[in-house]
C-alpha cells in the first residue's frame, strides 16, 4: 500500500498562474481533506470531503476549489495563485468521520512569486 | 469555536531526559484528542489519541490522558532520544464535520 500519494513535491508559480494538487489513497477511506500548514499556525483545513460526491469547505477556503474526482482521488486547484498562497499543502484521508484517525501524505511545497 | 493552544517551541533536551509538552483545549461537545508527530521533510503521523474524557492514549514510550476538568491532553515521555526528534501537534475533533484543529506545533530537538 502507497497510502497517501501526492503530486508535485514541490512547484514554483509566478503570481496569477494556476495549477492542480493531486491526492489519491488506496486504502478505501471515504473522507478526504486538504490543509495548508504555515509556520507558527499548525495546519489549517481548506476543504474535506466527507464522502465521495461532496465536499465543504474549511476554515480557509478562499481562492481554492476541490475536485473529488472519485472514491480515491481528491485534487485541489489555485485558480489565480497569490504570494500568500506559499505554503505546504497536506492531504490526508480518513475511514470515516473526523474522529477518526488521519493519514497524511508527504506534502506539496508550492513557492508563489 | 474550538481551538488548541500548545506550548511553543523549540524545546532542547538532552537524551534520556523527561520531554512534557503541555496542549489544552477549548470545544464544544465532546471532543476526541489526538497527538500527531512530524518528522523532518515528512507529513503527520498519529501518534496516540483518546476519545473520551479519563483516557489515556499511549505509543513508541509516549503517553497523554485526556482531562476533563482541565481540558488539557498533555504528552510525556519518560526517556527521550535522538530519533524523538520532530514537531509535536495537538489536535481535537469533534462529531462535526470541518470542526477539526490542530494547535502550533512544537519542535522538539533532542541532542546526544
């Protein structure tokens, strides 16, 4: 088992650009979620998916948007990236609900200029 | 709304000292506690966690009781090593969905 993947390690973007984060877990967890973690702020959730088919935001959603694409697959989209947007992006999955345990994936570091 | 407060780092150690980090909490409900460990250039893993109140969660020598009365989940370890070395987060989560937090973090540099 991979677990947790994620995809790029780490991207550069100059202001305004876009790009895709990719997450999959082979474990068949139903809940999926995002986070950025910033120095000194622990990791804050930008959206979850409680299961497949829907997704809510967190506590900063603000210029992102989500996919959950299928049970596995859970992608998360800069559509216009800002300078506050530098951070590192975690994924992680879960059975089922919050209470529950998280797995993380390795990060995505991403370097807005 | 909920949130974790935990005791900012960097906390030094000698190996085979006594490592308490202190986490409290403030939430509505009944949350579960959790602490999660990250190791350099990795994501979190659980450490140990507790869902209700009198709990005591432990793992790998650590260990942390979930209090009630104090709203606190703090994590010890009787004897730490080089290898101990990472950033400590406290986290609850509650019933509701998004209600998920996790506190700072602490880093903790354990020496030879």
């Amino acid at each position: 088992n991979a677990g947790v993947t994620q995809t790029p390690k780490f991207q550069v973007l100059k202001t305004g650009q876009s790009m895709t984060l990719q997450c999959a877990q082979d474990m068949n967890h139903n809940s999926m979620y995002w986070y950025r973690q910033d120095p000194g702020m622990g990791l804050r959730l930008i959206y979850y998916s409680a299961s497949e088919g829907t997704t809510d935001k967190g506590e900063v959603p603000n210029g992102y948007n989500v996919s959950r694409l299928n049970k596995r697959e859970f992608s998360l989209r800069l559509e216009s990236a800002a300078p506050s947007q530098t951070s590192v992006y975690f994924c992680a999955s879960t059975t089922a609900g919050p209470q529950e345990t998280q797995y993380f994936g390795p990060g995505t570091r991403l370097l807005v200029l | 709304g909920n949130s974790v407060t935990q005791m900012e780092g960097p906390v030094t150690l000698s190996e085979e000292a006594f490592l308490t980090i202190n986490c409290t909490y403030t939430a509505t409900g009944y949350p579960s506690l959790f602490w999660y460990v990250q190791y350099p250039g990795e994501g979190l893993q659980l450490l140990l966690k507790a869902t209700k109140a009198d709990d005591k969660g432990s793992n790998k020598g650590f260990e942390a009781t979930y209090r009630k009365e104090t709203t606190s989940f703090h994590l010890e370890k009787g004897s730490v090593q080089v290898s101990d070395s990472a950033v400590y987060f406290c986290a609850l989560a509650t019933d509701s969905w998004g209600k998920f937090q996790f506190g700072a973090g602490t880093q903790v540099v354990v020496t030879p």
